[in-house]
C-alpha cells in the first residue's frame, strides 16, 4: 500500500510536477480554471455540479464527491456528487466524523488518501472498508480541500469498475483540479462570511439608529422586535433581556423573544451564578459555545445549563455608564453554536446600544415624573402663597384634585385633627370620578383610632401598598383594609402649631405602586403648603374680624372715645363723644386734642401729651383730679379720661376714653375690653410689641411679646442671652450701634432659643429710639414678630431650587458619560502600557534603572491626572449645600472645559478661550461650572446637526464695570428671533431629548449669584452668543471664610 | 517574517498615551514610531518595511477613521487597529467595515494588544509577498511582444493552436512559436501553470480584476 503523501501547505504553489501531456486534459484545465476565476459566488454550486460529470467521464473515472465540513466542523456534508450513468448515484447527505474515523483522521493531517484496491486499506479503516465493499468501490483517492491551512473538507475520486494505481502524475492533475475547486469554495464561503458580518452591521446601525431616534415611552416594544430580529439572524432559539434587581442579588428577566414553542428564561436567575455575575460585572461576555468548553468554577450554571436543555449561550452585560442595568442573552438549544470572536464583539457593540436606550429609559422615567411633581409643587406654592384667604378653601381642594390626578388615586384628602379634644374630621376632600367621596361628617379618630394614634400622636408617616393579597396581620393594615376598603394608602401628618394637626392623606381602592418611598417627603412639603395656606387664611380672617369688632365697639361704645396721634391730632371720635362735646366727628378729626379742653388747662396738657406718648401703661388722667372738658357750645362738662398708648407697626397712638364720672364703671369695662382686644390682635398676627425705659433700663413687653419669648426678661441682657450663641454678638452690635449712631432704626433678626429646650424661633426685632433735646436716648419702642414660618418656607424653597439644580447637573453628567470615560481612559491606557512594560523590562533581567525610573513618573503623573477627572466629575454629582467662596473665574473655566475636552472631539468642535487670570467673583464653583456646562453643552447640541464646516465655540472672561463677564459664542444655527424672548424660561426647549432646564437653570443659578445672564443680539448671521455677568469680588481668599449674614462687629 | 525588523506606527493626540504604549511596544522587541497627529504621520517618508498602525479613534483635527480612508486612497497597505474607548458603537463598526483589522478598547490589556500586533504583522507580510510575487511575474509579462500577449490571451481561455491562428489571422506554425516563447519568458512548463500565474496578477480570459472585492475579503 503506498504511504500517504503529505500535502505542501500553500495554495499559490505552482504545480511543478511531471504532468500528463494529455491535450484533452489540458483544455479541460484551462476551460475549469477560466469558468471558475469568472465564477459568481453564488453560481459556483452551480458550477461544480455542472463539471463533476465532465471531469469524471473525461477521466474515465465512475464517481466524484466533494465532502465540507461545517464552519463548526461537527459534521460532514456531502455537498456535490456524480455518479456515472449505470451504478446507483451517491444522494448529498450529512455525516458524522464517527461513518469515517480513520479517512476523517487522515484529512486531519491534510494527508492523500490512496487507496488503489479495498485490500490497501490498514486494518484500523473498518468502516471505510464496509462502505467500499457495500458501494461496490473498487478504487478510490481522497484529497484534502485546504485553504489558508484549515481543512474545509476533501473530494474523493472513485472508480467502480476497475482498479486504478494513481500513479503520481495522475495524483497531481487531481491535485491541480482540488486547488481550483478549493480556490471557488474559498471565494464562496469568505462572500458568504462577508454577506453575514455584512447583514448584522446593518442590522447594528439601523438598531442603533432606531434607538436613538425612539420617542420616550415606545422604548419596551421596539427592545422585543429588535431580540426577534437579532434571534432570526444569529439562527438561535431565544433572546432575553435581563435587568438587574435593586438589591443587586438577581438579575429579572424583562423583554424576552423565543421561537415557538421554546420556553422562556426563567422570571429570575439569582447571583449564585456566581461565575456569570462575575463576568458580566466585569464587563466581560460570558461566552459558552459548548457546555463542555465550561470551567470547573461554573458547575451552577452546567447544571441551569443542562437541565434547560441550552446547547450554548452568549451573555453581555448592559452597562449604562459605570452602571450595570443587567445582561442580553441569547441561547440556541437546538444545537450548538461557534461564536466567533468577531460576532462576540459585534453583540457587545448591540449591548451597548440596548444599554443606552434602557438606561436611557430608566432616567428618563424617574426624571420626568419627578419633575412633574415638582412642577405641581411649584404651581401649587406659586397659587397658594398669593391666594385671598375667602379663596383659601377652594384652592386647596383644587391642589388635592391635581394630586389626586397626578397619582392617579382615589381619594385625596386633608384630616383635621384636634388633640384637645381628640376628633378628626375631614376638612377638605378629592376623589376620582365614580367614587363616593368619603364622609365628612365622620370621626375618624374613633372610626380609626390606630390611624390616629399613629398619624397624630406619634406625628409618623403610613405607607402602605398592596394590602388585602393576604389577610392583614397588622392592625393597622386590617383598618386600612377592612375599615376603610383601602388597598392603598399614604398618610403624612402636618403640624400646623397650635393643638390642631392635619393629615394629608392619598388612598385608593386599586394597587398602586407609584407613590414610592421618594415621594413621600415631597408629598410632605406639598401637605404643608397646604396647611400653611389653610393657616394663614384663618389668621387673616380672625384678624380682619377682630378690627371690625374693634372699630364697633368704639363706634358704640356708652362712653366717648378718641385716638389721637403722637402730634396730639384726633384721628379717631366716636359718636358718643359727638354727642357729648357737640361736635360732629368731620369737625375734630386732624385737629389737636387741646380743642376739647378749657383754656387755662390747654398748655398744661399740651406739655403731659409729649410726656405720655412715650410710655407704656394705660393710666388716667389727672392723677385722681376731676378735669373738665368744653363742649362746642362753650359748657364744660366733668369727665374722667383714661388714656392708653397703643404701639402699632406704623407707630404709636393714644386711646382716650371720656366718661361721664356717672358712668365710670362702664368705662373702665369698656377699656379693658379695648385692651384685651389689642392683644389678641396682636397675637394672631404674630406681633408683639416692646418698650425700653433708658431710666430704668427696664424691657416692657406685650402679652404677645411674651408669648414670642417665652420666658420673662426685664433687661436687655436677658433677651441677649436668649439668643443662640452664635447670634448673640451680632444682636448685642446691632443694638449698640443703633443706640450709637442715632439714626437707623433698628432691624435685626435673630434666633431665640429657648432655656427649656422648647423649639428654637426666629425672631424679626425692630425699633426706634426717642431721644431727649439734649440728645440723650429716652426710651426705646419697637415690635418682636415671630417669623419662623416664613423663613422655614424659603428655606424649603431653596433646598427645592438645589434639587432641581442638582438633578440637572446630575443629568448633564451622564449625557457626559461617554466622554468622561474616554478622559478618564487616557491616563487608564498609559498607567497600563506602562505598568506592563515596565514588569516586561523587570522579567529581561537587565532592566535599566534610569528608563524604570521614568516609567514610574510617568504612572504617577498620569494617576494624578485620572483622579482629577474623578474628582470634577464628583463635584458635579455631589448633592452639597451652596457654598460661596472667593474663586478665578478663570480656573473655575479651565477645570470644566478639561472635562468637557472630549466631548467636543467627538463633536468635531473646535474649542478657543481667552480667559482673564485676575477676576475673581464669590460663588459656588460647581454652580458656576453648571451653568458653564450647560451653555457650551447647548452650543454643541445645537451646532450637532448644523451643515457648517466650522463648528467652533470661544469662551472668554474678562472684568468690566465691577462684574465679571463670560461669554460662551457658537458658530452654529443661532436663535430664532421668536425663540429669544422665551429661552430662558423652563421647558422652552426644541430638543427632542432635553428637558428644557438647562437656561432656566443657567437663569436661576445666576440670579442667585446677584448676577444676571442674557443672549446677545445677534451680529452677522451665523451663531448664539450668552454672556452672564456675576459681581467681581475683590478679597483675598482668607476673607472668604467669613461671608455669613451677619457680621459682627 | 521576522518580527525585529517590523515597525509599529502609534498615532494618538494624547502624549501619555503614545509614551505608555511605544514603551509597551518596544519591551516586546518592535520598532515604534510615535505621532501626535494624521498630518505629522503623513508628512513621514512612505514606509516600505513590514509594519503595522495603532491609530486612535478620537482625535481632534482629522480622526483616526478619515486617516484610515486617506491611507486607503493613498494606496498604503499598513494594516490599521483601532484604540477605542468604551461605548463608541457607531465609529467601532464603521472601522470594520472600512477595513480595520481590529478594534482595541482602551485601556488595553498588553497580551491582547502584542496578538493584535503579531497578527497584523504577519498579515501585512504576507500581503507584502503576494505582491512580491506580483511584481515578478508582471516583470515577466512585460518581455512579452504584443503579438506574444495576444497569442497568451487566447491559450489561457483553452483555444487550441488552430483556433488561435485562425482568431489572429495567422498560420499554425507561428502560432506555435509565439506559444512556445510565451511559456519559455514567463518561466512555465504548462498552459496550467500559465492560467495560474494569469490569475494571481489578475489577467482573466473576459473580466476584468476583482481588486476591490479581494481586499474586502482579506477583512473578514
């Protein structure tokens, strides 16, 4: 038997051999090699069916097969065979290598099989032996089909009649015949390779492109088609999406597309995949073409793997910026699948765009309903804080219907609860259509009492969802659930001061999942608009009662009364007092009281008038003495008059009552009333009144005053030591230099804390001093009003307004996202290449300590330069107070264009600067980054579509007139004139994917600053210009420390 | 092809980067030639050697892609491999399709990158002795007269001596001599060898070379 020979391994060897000068041959040589260097790839099938006859006859052979085997070489195709007229035809049909070990064997080895009669073959070939004698092969040689030193499968030439010896000239025609042949296969099978890598770029783009495009909201449909597609093209049975758990312990299955009748991945697979969460954490593909290729580590997911019936799988993590939002899974259970690394990377590419569109969603989702509840926020404040009080009511219940729409809940109501007395009623209710509105005329804090306890006297939030899926344990819930029919319920309770509480409570019969736990302290600032709303209105309303019953019990009052102003003028008579001195009321009024009296008394009383304006007490007249008033008609009559300062925020007056000694009891009644009336006027409108005696050194205050207080003072110092600590020395100035200076009045506010621990108020004291001629201070009078409320509410305001700067930033951010990691990849790349070369110069054994060296300065140099990248990008994620210091408007520049370096390459952008070193402004560097961000990432998004070649923005600062000034200009589309009115107001956007905040954002930061922010017109034609301009700030950045409120001198 | 003599060009605007990876490089033995920019690299003497480029994505000015297309068009064969950083979809798959060889993301690990080389390296080797082999043979076809090229092109189509003089207008005798000279200059001793070395130069009995669509194919 002759030996196998091997086959020389390149296909451009030209063939050298002693070749058979057959004329017959050559032609048909040449006539194969000319049709198939012709050949279309999808006509060479064709082809070779078309001159397997004319080959096999022209040689006067009787069969010629031609065997691949598939591009994952687990089985072998006869793809083409003929068979002369007379013996029975060979049908094309797949094999196993298992029909033919040992010919397959020797393929392997890129051997030529010769196999002159059956008896040649070696013992070891018992199949091929059984085929020869069952086909009735008498003769036959083997040549493998090689290309690019892979065996793609061999042709086999057959004679049926006659045994043959296949002398060698023979062998390399054969030879010269398989090479064309090869060179055909290989054009086919790279165009057909080409065609594929080809349809799945396509495939790629037009999925990517889709996505981006994609309205908000049609994300989940367009995920499914796009598995289908991608399922159909890769030829497997299953795509799945999986997202990752909150608590990061399982990934969920979402979208998922299976072929009929395959099952889908189960609802859940937990992390004790510990090997694939592993890979997919770290960003890897987790890639298993076979079960057998898995590693010992990955025994759960051989067992998932099997028991599912999964013949291979490849697996991708989604990541959305350094976020892993979960995994795309694609599986074949039919048979296994090669998945080569070209494809691998290409569904890595697809694993980015899923990722961006979910991740896209995700933010999108959580940012728009919270925005439209701030927005609701927002309006609600803005209506409620200008509402009259007769309109009060009617605002609130319009607040609880947009709640309750906005939460799509059942009903939306606000309990009022009284502690004293231990009743909650509902004061003001909502409810969707179709739903009998609660009952107002219940007590729920005997229908529930648990929900009243808890709401009310332990002041904590109810949250609950889903109740009545299995019978209530809690008490509480059974309430909910059995007493009120609720599935769901928030309740938050509201204090409003006093011993009346509210409760703002969202219910409804249904699930309802939307009023997550974030939600909750928002609903809590909404509830106490409400209230605070409520509350005033009932102040504004008590008070206006009170003035009226004022002005009518002067009016009737069985006595004379009169109020005269601090010059002594009358502003105020009654008509008892017409009556008795008998004049009408127009007659007195703007006239000095001294008309009222008998002449010798007039200059007397004019000296005790200037006396008494300054003091506190109410007194009479006279000091016991009967006095004596002219009547118009020249009588006197005998009267007792009680005078009673009255200390108002537009000054003081003085309340005389005249009486009749015949009806002094009356008349003392009648001033207490009056007295008892001023205080509870001053109560309710939170304002108590003071007065400073220079003699005594003694503090007066009003039972208010008191109140507001707290505690008892009589010196000013005890009303200093009040004060927390860290007012007390600006009140202590601000007293001092008010005395000092004379001419200011006084106004300070300050926070009292009180020395039992109760709640700390903020105070608002004014004043003014009266001073003797000889310039000496008298006395000092003035109001304390409680503010607490009002400073509580701006304060809310502003942690608001952070928030809603910080979602911005926060969403600036990760539109950023992709930059920042090609920024922060540059120093990664160089801290690698050199790490890595530098343990290659180590392992040479001769390393050279100088280029160590440098090796080492350069990692640390380019460490230092990711962890800045870090750092920026922190500080614009961090949620942190306002903080105001004295900052280079310049370095402030610098730092955030760094960071946004790579996002204008991307863009195509060229970026100038002409930058001021020396201005400096008092600021929150990160909210003047912020609104620098904004304006150069408009510029960019704006010039993204612009047909320009010149796409270019110049940022500059410079000082001007005390402000500093930065201008950020675009070569892009520019602002239409009908646009520029309204670009700064909020949701004025054009883009399809921004919310419309960034210049209500860049506005409202910037007014914040004391500065203000415009677009400037336009000059020439092209192009945006905005210029903000901030106040310069000309300290050192010692003093910015101490930019507090207050300054204590 | 022995890999000491191969050249790697590394174009990437970032200095560190082009410090770590010619370091990188040239541990592993290459020659390394760095560049801030597509213009510095262009403005460099045409490179004849083997080699291969490590051309950066994202670079200001002209990126690393339109470098590719205006290698391409310049007919500079050194084949190119992407840096690029995580999440750039659109511009890793139109690389491909232009003719990268592959894509890295940065930062790259050094085995993978070093294979990518090697692989390159080789890859550009043997597209160098294709060409090699090329040039020879249309050194060869260039001592051809017309007339011998006309008889040529009608052997390679499979016409016998006959049917080519009757084509040319000539008798069977010259015919034969112009055969036996065209085998003897281009160095063959049969018509099969012949259409072989016609083929790896692209003379084809009727179409024209397919030069495009093989260079497309060498990609995938």
């Amino acid at each position: 038997m002759p030996e196998p020979s091997a086959l020389p391994p390149t296909a451009y060897q030209p063939d050298t051999g002693d070749t058979l000068r057959s004329p017959e041959f050559e032609i048909l040589i040449s006539e194969l090699a000319a049709d198939f260097v012709s050949m279309r790839a999808n006509a060479i099938d064709d082809g070779i069916d078309r001159w397997l006859g004319r080959i096999v006859r022209t040689l006067g052979l009787d069969r010629m097969t031609v065997a691949q085997l598939r591009s994952d070489s687990s089985a072998i195709i006869r793809t083409h065979s003929y068979t002369v007229p007379g013996h029975v035809p060979l049908t094309p049909r797949v094999q196993h290598e298992g029909d033919v070990p040992w010919l397959a064997g020797q393929m392997r080895n890129q051997r030529i099989v010769l196999i002159p009669k059956v008896s040649d073959l070696p013992p070891e070939a018992v199949r091929e032996r059984e085929f020869m004698l069952a086909e009735g092969l008498k003769s036959n040689v083997s040549i493998p089909i090689v290309i690019g030193g892979d065996l793609i499968g061999w042709i086999s030439f057959t004679s049926m009649g006659a045994e043959c010896d296949w002398r060698p000239e023979v062998v390399n025609r054969l030879r010269l015949i398989v090479n064309i042949f090869a060179g055909a296969l290989r054009r086919k099978r790279d165009d057909f390779q080409l065609e594929r890598t080809r349809q799945f770029e396509e495939l790629l783009s037009a999925i990517s492109a889709q996505f981006v495009q994609l309205p908000w909201g049609s994300i989940d449909r367009h995920l499914r088609s796009t598995l289908q597609r991608v399922v159909e093209f890769l030829g497997v049975d299953r795509g799945t999406i999986l997202t990752m758990s909150p608590d990061r312990s399982a990934l969920c299955r979402t979208i998922w597309y299976a072929r009929g009748g395959i099952d889908p991945v189960p609802v859940a697979l937990s992390s004790d995949y510990a090997w694939m969460f592993g890979k997919l954490c770290g960003g890897e593909p987790m890639v298993v073409s076979s079960i057998a290729d898995l590693p010992v580590e990955a025994a759960a997911e051989r067992e998932y793997l099997e028991r599912a019936g999964v013949r291979s799988a490849v697996a991708v993590p989604l990541f959305f910026g350094e976020t892993l939002l979960g995994a795309a899974i694609f599986s074949a259970l039919r048979e296994e699948v090669r998945w080569s690394r070209a494809f691998v990377q290409r569904l890595l590419l697809l694993g980015g765009v899923l990722a961006s569109a979910l991740g896209r969603q995700t933010l999108e989702e959580a940012q728009r309903g919270m925005m439209r509840f701030e927005q609701l926020i927002a309006d609600v404040s803005a209506r409620l804080a200008a509402v009259a009080c007769d309109r009060a009511d009617e605002e609130v219940t319009r607040t609880l219907r947009a709640t309750l729409k906005f939460f799509g809940a059942d009903h939306c109501t606000l309990v009022q609860a009284d502690l004293a007395r231990g009743s909650a009623r509902i004061c003001h209710r909502a409810n969707d259509t179709g739903i009998t509105p609660l009952r107002t005329d219940v007590d729920y804090a005997s229908a529930c009492p648990l929900i009243y306890e808890w709401l009310f006297r332990r002041g904590e939030t109810l949250v609950r969802s889903r109740l009545g899926d299995r019978p209530a344990e809690d008490a509480i819930d059974r309430e909910i659930a059995e007493g009120l029919g609720f599935r769901s319920m928030v309740a938050i309770p509201i204090s409003s001061g006093g011993r009346v509480h509210y409760g703002f409570v969202l219910a409804s019969r249904r699930e309802n999942a939307s009023w997550s736990k974030e939600y909750a302290p928002r609903l809590s600032v909404l509830g106490d608009t409400l209230v605070n709303a409520l509350t005033r209105a009932r102040a504004d309303e008590a008070l206006r009662t009170s003035e009226e019953r004022f002005r009518s019990v002067v009016e009737s009052a069985p006595s004379g009364v009169l109020i005269v102003d601090r010059d002594g003028r009358i502003i105020l008579a009654n008509p008892y007092l017409e009556r008795m001195f008998g004049y009408r009321s127009e007659a007195m009024l703007g006239r000095h009281v001294e008309m009222l009296l008998p002449l010798p008394d007039r200059e007397r009383h004019h000296a005790y008038r200037r006396e008494f304006i300054s003091e506190t007490d109410a007194r009479r007249m006279g000091g016991g003495r009967e006095l004596v008033g002219l009547r118009k008609d020249g009588t006197e009559i005998p009267v007792e008059i009680g005078l009673s300062p009255i200390g108002t925020s537009e000054g003081r007056f003085v309340l005389a009552t005249v009486i009749d000694v015949t009806e002094r009891k009356q008349a003392e009644q009648a001033l207490r009333d009056s007295a008892r009336r001023l205080a509870e006027a001053q109560r309710v409108a939170r304002l108590g009144s003071w007065e400073w005696d220079v003699a005594t050194e003694r503090i007066q205050l009003s039972e208010e005053a008191r109140r507001i207080v707290g505690v008892e003072v009589v010196k000013v110092s005890d009303l200093v030591a009040l004060a927390r600590a860290e007012d007390r020395l600006a009140l202590l100035g601000a007293i001092s230099r008010h005395w000092r200076e004379r001419s200011e009045s006084l106004d300070i506010e300050c926070r009292l804390a009180p020395p039992d621990g109760g709640a700390e108020r903020i105070v608002r004291i004014s004043g003014n001093t009266y001073y003797q001629p000889d310039g000496a201070p008298l006395r000092s009078v003035g109001t304390i009003q409680d503010v607490s409320e009002a400073r509580q509410a701006e304060e809310e305001t502003r942690t608001l307004r952070m928030q809603l700067w910080h979602t911005d930033r926060v969403a600036r951010s990760g539109m950023l996202t992709a930059s920042l990691a090609h920024e922060l990849n540059q120093p990664l790349t160089a801290i690698l290449s050199n790490s890595q070369a530098a343990l290659r110069f180590l392992a040479s054994g001769n390393p050279d300590i100088a280029e160590l060296r440098e090796t080492l300065e350069d990692i640390v140099r380019d460490d230092k330069r990711a962890a800045a990248v870090i750092s920026g990008l922190r500080a614009m994620v961090r949620h942190k107070a306002s903080e105001r210091e004295g900052v280079g408007m310049a370095a402030v520049l610098t730092e955030i264009l760094a960071l946004l370096r790579s996002e204008l390459i991307g863009a195509g952008v060229e970026l100038t600067t002409d930058l001021d070193q020396d201005c400096s402004v008092l600021a929150d560097r990160v909210q003047l980054q912020q609104v620098v961000l904004n304006l150069v990432m408009n510029a960019v998004e704006a010039m993204r579509d612009s047909k320009t070649e010149e796409r270019r923005i110049s940022v500059s600062c410079r000082g001007a007139d005390g402000a500093v000034q930065v201008r950020v200009q675009d070569t892009g589309p520019g602002i239409p004139p009908e646009r520029r009115r309204s670009v700064f107001d909020a949701f004025a956007t054009t883009k399809p994917q921004g919310m419309g905040l960034g210049l209500a954002v860049c506005r409202s930061i910037v007014e914040s600053h004391g500065g203000r922010i415009w677009l400037e017109p336009a000059a020439g034609a092209r192009g945006a210009t905005f210029v903000f301009s901030i106040p310069a700030w000309a300290g050192t950045s010692a003093d910015a420390g101490s930019n507090g409120e207050v300054v204590a001198r | 092809m022995n890999s000491d003599a191969a050249t790697v060009f590394v174009v990437d605007d970032d200095p560190s980067v082009r410090r770590g990876l010619g370091r990188l490089l040239r541990s592993a033995g290459y020659r390394v030639e760095t560049f801030e920019s597509a213009k510095d690299f262009l403005a460099r003497a045409r490179y004849a050697g083997a080699g291969c480029m490590i051309l950066d994505v994202r670079m200001p000015g002209t990126t690393g892609p339109e470098l590719q297309v205006q290698m391409a068009e310049m007919g500079v064969s050194l084949p190119v491999v992407f840096l690029t950083a995580h999440g750039e979809v659109a511009t890793g798959v139109s690389a491909m399709k232009k003719g990268a060889l592959d894509f890295l993301e940065k930062p790259v690990d050094d085995e993978a990158l070093l294979e990518v080389v090697r692989q390159a390296i080789a890859q550009h080797a043997c597209t160098q002795a294709h060409q090699e082999a090329r040039r020879l043979i249309e050194g060869r076809l260039a001592t051809l007269s017309a007339r011998e090229r006309d008889v040529m092109r009608e052997v390679i189509q499979g016409r016998l001596n006959k049917q080519i003089g009757a084509a040319l207008g000539i008798t069977e005798k010259t015919v034969k001599v112009h055969r036996g000279r065209v085998m003897e200059k281009m160095g063959v001793g049969s018509v099969a060898e012949l259409v072989h070395l016609c083929d790896i130069i692209g003379i084809t009995p009727a179409l024209p070379a397919a030069g495009e669509d093989e260079a497309m194919r060498r990609v995938f």
